[in-house]
C-alpha cells in the first residue's frame, strides 16, 4: 500500500467471480486485452513488493526477485500476499472511507500485520 498524509485510502467490496493470474513485474502494469477483460473479472498476483518489508527484499542478497517463480519466492519470503485489482470500477463498492495516518489507518495496519488469515477468510 503507497500513499502519504492527504491521501484517502478506501476500503471496498469487490465482486469478481473469474479471475486471471500474473507474475508481479514491480510496475508496468497494462490494461486487459479484450479477451482478457471478456473471461474474468480481474487479476490476481502474488505481490513481491508492498507488505513485504524492505530488509526482507534487502535479505536476498541480491537475487532477481521479479525473474523468480512465484512458487520461489513464496517459500524465501513467506510473509508476501496476494493482491487483487479488478477491471471495472462496476464490480467495486466502497465500504469505507479512510484518511491516511490517521487512527483509523493505523487500525487496520495493525491488524493487517497480526493477520495471516487469506483476504476471502476475513470479514
């Protein structure tokens, strides 16, 4: 998660009943293709970057993390998650509203740092 104080991060419900899975390159991430868009809801990756504290990455010794399997990388840094974007903005509700740094923000750092329940197991 990136952002900086003035930043509002929201907290929604997604929809997705299909979903496509990617190799997280770090950036550079492209728009479907249509037929991608027509076969599933959204993509999901296992994210090697945000959630993933810095001395963790720092602690490869310089291994490329973003040619490694994702099979590799998981068993090397456990801790990583997956992460999930959606196509349409149609298929997202916002639930909650939250402004960054604050008490709220750090709530639910908090309790995303204590859980290791996967994202469909919590409410």
């Amino acid at each position: 998660m990136r952002g900086r104080s003035g930043f509002t991060l929201l907290r929604v419900s997604v929809y997705a009943t299909a979903l496509i899975r990617k190799e997280d390159a770090g950036c550079g991430w492209k728009r479907p293709t249509k037929a991608q868009a027509e076969q599933a809801d959204g993509v999901v990756y296992l994210n090697r970057y945000e959630g993933v504290p810095q001395s963790r990455l720092d602690d490869l010794s310089g291994e490329s993390i973003s040619t490694m399997s994702d099979s590799v990388f998981r068993r090397i840094v456990p801790e990583a998650r997956d992460s999930y974007g959606v196509f349409s903005p149609e298929n997202c509700k916002i639930v909650e509203r939250i402004e960054w740094d604050s008490d709220r923000h750090r709530q639910l750092l908090d309790y995303d740092r204590r859980c290791n329940l996967e994202l469909t197991e919590r409410d």
